[in-house]
C-alpha cells in the first residue's frame, strides 16, 4: 500500500465551526475515531494543533461562496479528498419582532442558512458514496417560540435544505441528516440566554436550564455536546448507511416525535 492509499483510508471530515463549543466537541469525537479533521472557522482556538497531526485548522468566513471554496481545496490539497462534512456554524439570538433591523436578519441568516448551503455546494462534487452531509439544527427548527422568530427561521431552513439535499444528492449515494439540539451548555448560548428578551427574562441562565431540564425533558436532564458529537458519529457511519434526510431530535425527550 502506498502512502496516498494509506492517506485515503483515513476518514477525512471537515467540522465547519469547529472550534468551540459543541464544533469542538466534534472535532474531538472524529479525531477519536482516528479521522483526519479540517476544522473550518474564523477563530483558531488552537485547538487543531492541540489535536495533533491529524487536525487541520483553515481560517474561514463561510457566510461567503468563495471562502467555502477555499475550504475544500485546502482539504483536498492537504488530504487527498473529503469523506464528511459537519455543517455546525451557527449563531443563537432572541430579538422580538419590532427590534429586528435588517443588520441582525442578515448576520443570521448569512451566518446559519448561507454557510451551510455554500459548504454542501464547495463539497458535494467531491463527496464519494457513502459520503455523509450532517447540519447541526435545532428544536428550534421544528417549533416557534416567542422573540425567537430569525432563529427559528433559519432553522426551519436548515431542515428543509437537509431533506433536498438528501434527495438530490442520494443518487451519488451521498446521506444528508441533520441533528435538533435542544439548550447545549455552551459560552455562546450563555451569552444569548442573559438578554432580557430571552426565556430567561434575565434572570440566572444555570437556574433556568435546571429547571426547564426538570420541567420539560422526559430524561430530567440536557443532552450534552459529547452527546450531540455521538450522534454525528453515528450519522457519518455505515452504521447509518440507510438513514438520509431525516432531522434527529437530541433532547432528552423534551419533544417527543
């Protein structure tokens, strides 16, 4: 076996937000599994190099056609092809209806609706079968809530654009799911949950997700981003070789489907 066939036998999956919160804890999980990982942001947190050889970190605004493109051509220039793309990019804002400008709508459908159409785009020419497309989505995305009407959009969007993906790009034997979070404990939701017209109505964000996990999931707890980081190992493994196009509720049983 020679050295590109030894490089190609190595998964290679790029996380897109890769960096931190529930991207890291991805890009964690995949390097595990022993991939070659390409961690897609515009922050390094170094975590790549923290990884190992085997991690990759491309600096990159994928609210732009162009820098998706450099995505993939670094990967490829660096890996030899793609095998899985994580879209997980995203923002989280609650903003009531009178108080949205035409700046915060588009930052976050650019940020969570643009990003991953322009990534899926970028990679699905050079996606082989059994390639695998996951979207990290939301609850939010199945159901409305109250100064929260941006966000659920773009991640009905989401949604929508995993189930076309998965019947355009089927034929090419290539799976496109997404995964619906519910509240993972990560730095940029802490910051979204501390504004007043968030469900948290200001008050303390640890009070309010203990008790909303009492309250509302059938488990009495919140799924983790390690948990939400399995489940994409799942959905990018033959494992999953019959499941495309469908949007997997991770939530503990808060909404039952």
């Amino acid at each position: 076996m020679n050295n590109l066939e030894k490089i190609r036998n190595t998964k290679t999956t790029i996380i897109t937000g890769g960096s931190r919160g529930i991207g890291a804890a991805i890009s964690e999980a995949f390097y595990s599994r022993g991939d070659k990982i390409v961690i897609a942001a515009r922050t390094d947190t170094g975590l790549a190099k923290k990884l190992g050889d085997r991690a990759l970190f491309i600096q990159a605004d994928l609210r732009k056609s162009s820098s998706a493109q450099a995505v993939i051509r670094g990967t490829i220039d660096w890996a030899g092809g793609v095998d899985v793309l994580i879209n997980n990019v995203g923002i989280s804002a609650w903003k009531p209806l009178a108080e949205i400008d035409e700046e915060f709508l588009q930052d976050m459908f650019d940020t969570n609706i643009k990003s991953m159409f322009y990534m899926s785009q970028a990679a699905a020419p050079h996606l082989k079968p059994g390639g695998s497309i996951v979207n990290i989505s939301s609850l939010a995305g199945k159901r409305g809530g109250a100064n929260n009407s941006v966000y659920c959009a773009t991640k009905f969007g989401v949604n929508g654009l995993t189930q076309s993906l998965a019947k355009e790009l089927g034929h090419q034997g290539i799976r496109v799911n997404a995964v619906c979070p519910v509240y993972i404990q990560t730095e940029g939701l802490e910051v979204a949950l501390k504004e007043v017209v968030s469900p948290t109505a200001g008050l303390d964000t640890a009070d309010y997700l203990a008790t909303f996990a009492k309250s509302q999931a059938a488990l009495g707890v919140l799924p983790t981003a390690e948990q939400i980081a399995s489940t994409c190992i799942f959905l990018a493994s033959p494992a999953a070789s019959a499941v495309t196009g469908q949007c997997i509720n991770v939530d503990c049983g808060v909404m039952p489907q």
